[in-house]
C-alpha cells in the first residue's frame, strides 16, 4: 500500500454553473496546480452546499444525468492534458453530508455511468462508516442497527439517521486518525479497510485529518500530525495484515 498527496477539487460535479465557467476557470486552475504537485490525480467529492443565502433556492443539482454528464466532461477534458489527467485511481466520493449523493453506492453506480478509463471512485473509510454505522448525537454513538447496516455495506462494497449537518461538522471538525482508539475512536475503519485492501488492492491510498485544532495557533501541530498519521499507517498496514 502506498502513500501520496493528493489534490481534491470540490463542487464541482453537482454545482449548478455555466459549464463554460466550468472549463474556461476552475478546471485550468486544477490541472495547473496538479502539475506544480506533480501529480495526476484529481479527486472530486460529491457537493454540499447550503441554499443560496439570498434566494435560498438550491445551489446543487441531484439531476444523476447533469451530474454523469458533467463528469464526463471533466473526465474527457482531463484525458486530452499533457500529460493526460486520469482523476486517480479513485476519483469521485460520496461525502457523509453530501447533497444528494452521500453513500459509496450511489457514488459507484455514478462511476459506472460516467464509464471513462481515467474516471473511478474513492473509498472514504470514514465517510462509508460516519454514514451507515455512526450517529453522534446518539449516546452510544451509533444508528440502531449498526453493527447489521455496516456489514451489509461492506459486503456489497466487497462484491465489485441523523441531521446532515450534524455529520458534516463531525466531518469537518472533529476526524481521527484510524487506529485512535484511546482519543475515543470507535468506527469500525480497520473491518472496512481489510475489504477494501485484502481483495488484491494495488493502487494510492492516503490518510486524511479534518480537526478543529488546526485553528490555534501552534507551530508544532503540523508535525504532531504528521507523525500520528504515519504511526497510525504502519499500524493500519500491520493489523490488516495479520487477518
């Protein structure tokens, strides 16, 4: 298993724009930094936008046929760079607080239907599990049938309910490292990670930290993360391993 920076790229799949501004400015941006990064890999997560703060009128679409079609799009754009831009070996991703798309099976049927060669899906061990099996402002902290809902979608995943804010704050502010059992983490990542990598997984993975902590001002922080996440990756490799 290997590890890489990656550049995402957000709301773009599902915003309601004018696909000129679309190809003419965002995407050119994207392709530009992806090279100074020297990478090829683009990750496009699903949107979540709030209403319009005017308006109040959606500023997302849940139209799948605007959505493949704007994804193919970016994907063919992507294609004719130099270099080609593939948009990973996972590309799109269902975030927990996601607009219209919020599980990895809606994201994978959306794959399928976009149906480029430089276009797949990324695994999110925490979005697939703060979406089926969590719910934080339970006491336990879990949906009523946990345990039965997240076996079932790591099979199905194996085979290839709370307020959404209240997830995407958690989303955004308050994520563990993996194997973080001691700073209170309970999701179940390592059973998700064994079916995502024992079935013969060659391909990037990458570790991602959204805290609120990052908001002080410590010169330190940085590097504390940094080396949590690569204990927390020789760890993960190590258990799931072992079986």
């Amino acid at each position: 298993m290997l590890f890489s920076l990656h550049v995402v790229i957000k709301g773009t799949s599902t915003s309601i724009e004018p696909s000129t501004h679309l190809v003419t400015e965002k995407l050119p941006l994207w392709f530009s930094l992806a090279r100074i990064l020297h990478t090829d890999i683009i990750q496009v997560p699903s949107s979540f936008l709030p209403p319009g703060p005017v308006a109040g009128t959606n500023r997302t679409t849940g139209d799948i046929d605007v959505v493949v079609s704007d994804l193919q799009r970016v994907a063919d754009i992507g294609a004719a760079q130099t270099p080609p831009i593939r948009f990973g070996s996972f590309v799109y991703e269902a975030l927990v607080g996601g607009d219209h798309v919020d599980t990895w099976e809606q994201a994978w049927e959306i794959v399928r239907k976009v149906s480029r060669s430089n276009f797949g899906i990324c695994l999110d061990t925490f979005d697939i599990a703060a979406r089926v099996y969590a719910d934080p402002v339970r006491v336990d902290g879990k949906t009523p049938h946990a345990d039965e809902d997240i076996q079932a979608s790591i099979f199905q995943l194996h085979e290839i309910d709370m307020p959404k804010p209240a997830r995407m704050s958690w989303s955004r502010n308050a994520r563990l490292f993996a194997l973080e059992e001691v700073r209170g983490g309970y999701l179940p990542v390592l059973e998700i990670a064994r079916e995502i990598f024992c079935p013969g997984f060659h391909r990037w993975a990458s570790l991602e930290l959204f805290s609120s902590s990052w908001g002080r001002l410590v010169e330190a922080l940085g590097l504390d993360d940094a080396v949590s996440g690569e204990v927390d990756a020789l760890g993960l490799v190590s258990r799931v391993r072992a079986g």
